[in-house]
C-alpha cells in the first residue's frame, strides 16, 4: 500500500524540533521484478551537503525521482520539510537539476532563466541568478547553441533561481571542464554557506570528496554507508601501499604478502591495498626486497567505494 503523507509526529519533528527536510521511512520502490530502492530509510538536516553515491543500478535517480515527487513509492513514506513532495515544490522550497529533459530551444539563455524567476514563487533577481550560474557572458547566447557543459550551468541557474531551501543535482558537472567544474562547486559552496541543504548524485568522486560534509552510500536501493568522507574511507578497513622495485619483480611472491585486498603491478611499480599496512610492509622486508619510494596512506574515496560496494556483492552472492 502506498504511503505519501507525513505523520502529526513527521511534520512537529521530534520534540518540538523542526522536521527534517528530507526523510524517507522505510522506502521501497520496484519497475516489475527490479526492486530500485529497497526499504530506504534516509533523513537530511539544514545546511548539509550531501553526495549520493552508488555504482549503475544503485537506485539514485528512483531516489531522487521520489525525493521529488515525480514517482510514488510502492511502501513507506517521502516527506520534504514536513510535507508531502509536491506541496514543497510548490511553495518554491525546492530547486531542481536533473539529467532528463532538454532545455527550452529557439530563447536566449536571459529568457529562460527570466522565465524561471517569473515563475519562482520567491524569485532572485535575473542578473544575480545568471552571475551565480556563471553564464552572464552567454546570456544572449541561444539555448540550442550551447556546449554541454553550459547547458549544465543553464540548468543550475533554473534550479536556483529563486530562494530554495533545498537544491537537488543529478550528475550536476557532466560535460563540464575542469575550471568549469571547479567554479560550478564554489557556486554551491555558497549556496550551502547561505544555509541551504544541497544533495547531489555523482559519478565524479573526487567531487564528493571534496565539497560534501556528508557522503551516503547506496547499493541496491539500500544504505550501505553513511558519514563524513573521512568515515567512509576508514570504513573500508584498508590502506593503500605504494612503492617502487629495482629487482625482478615476482608477481606470485607479491601476491602472497599477509592482509593484501588487492595488488596492482605495472612495470616496477607495485600498488597495493592492506588491511594491515605494518605487517605487509614488515613481510615484504623478511623477503629481502628493497622497496623505494615507500608510500602508505589512507584509501581515497574511490578506492573505499570501490571496497565497500565489492564486499557488499560478495556478501550477497555468498547467501
């Protein structure tokens, strides 16, 4: 049976608190036999930052198409600041960047965006919402005309172009170049400096990494981590091993070290993943090589994604 509709207690918060301003209750959607999100359970506070992420399949953009109302959950219940989806997007809480559609063509960028603030029940002025976007040098540029990449900074200027309290993306830097990416990201770190909740789902993690205070992690519809980038990678349980070999390298021997999860061997340069970085290294000394250029560190949210998600399938595949 489908739920939509928050609770007395949902839309209070608890204890008098203001309700969060995103919470799923134990959501779960399916297209036939393909269960997308199952039983997610997920809250949001003010002022966050949070990166979604997920391998293809993980259930983001049901996630987000249900944040958004633009799909009802088969059970549990969607709420945004206490209310149902669609009554905060109509209030004008919520701004929106999403992969699907196209851009109105035959207008001139001003046009479009003066068009999403006419329409905006708590408008920005055009000229302010164009230079956040960073698209005041193309404003008389036709929408057809554009490159991906700003058309991806059009859509960024739809989504804010009124006082949101919650800014939704989806893969918001696809098709953008480095320094478009990079002021793209200092335009949202204003917008959460500003107290605005920012979620957004990416294939790039080195922009997680870098912009959110908060990275939840999905895998087939369900939360599989959830905390600072910092805690996601200590969750993986393993640090990374670099070095380089003079001697022959012996791929089997390298192999065989103690707590290795992976080894990447190119040329004379050996790369690794242990669970326990001391021990390897130690074993790798009692074997008589001479590693140069010792590297250990921490994992990069990446590679513990990649950990996390991989011991995750494991475990499944072996019930």
């Amino acid at each position: 049976m489908t739920s939509t509709a928050p609770s007395p207690a949902a839309t209070r918060g608890s204890h008098g608190a203001p309700p969060p301003v995103v919470s799923f209750q134990q959501v779960t959607k399916s297209y036939g036999t393909v269960r997308a999100v199952s039983g997610l359970s997920l809250e949001l506070r003010a002022g966050q930052t949070v990166a979604l992420l997920g391998p293809n399949g993980a259930g983001k953009s049901s996630t987000l198409d249900l944040l958004l109302g633009l799909r009802t959950p088969d059970s549990g219940s969607v709420s945004l600041f206490g209310t149902t989806p669609q009554r905060a997007i109509e209030q004008g809480k919520v701004g929106a960047m999403l992969q699907s559609g196209g851009l109105m063509e035959s207008v001139r960028v001003r046009e479009l965006v003066k068009l999403a603030c006419d329409l905006h029940p708590r408008p920005h002025p055009v000229d302010q919402v164009l230079a956040d976007a960073g698209i005041t040098d193309i404003a008389d540029r036709m929408v057809d005309k554009l490159s991906g990449g700003q058309a991806q900074r059009v859509r960024f200027a739809l989504a804010t172009a009124g006082a949101n309290d919650l800014i939704v993306l989806d893969e918001p830097t696809t098709g953008m170049d480095v320094s478009a990416r990079q002021a793209f990201w200092g335009s949202i770190r204003a917008q959460a400096e500003q107290g605005r909740t920012v979620l957004f789902a990416t294939h790039y993690l080195e922009d997680a990494d870098e912009v959110a205070d908060r990275v939840v992690v999905l895998h087939r519809g369900r939360v599989l981590a959830d905390g600072t980038a910092a805690e996601i990678k200590a969750r993986a349980g393993a640090r990374r091993i670099a070095f380089d070999l003079q001697e022959p390298v012996d791929r089997a021997a390298l192999r065989g070290l103690p707590f290795l999860t992976s080894v990447e061997i190119s040329g004379q340069t050996v790369r690794m993943q242990s669970k326990d970085p001391d021990a390897t290294v130690h074993a790798l000394y009692a074997m008589g090589l001479y590693p140069r250029n010792l590297e250990v560190a921490g994992l990069g949210l990446e590679q513990a994604f990649i950990a996390i998600t991989d011991a995750a399938s494991a475990e499944e595949a072996a019930r």
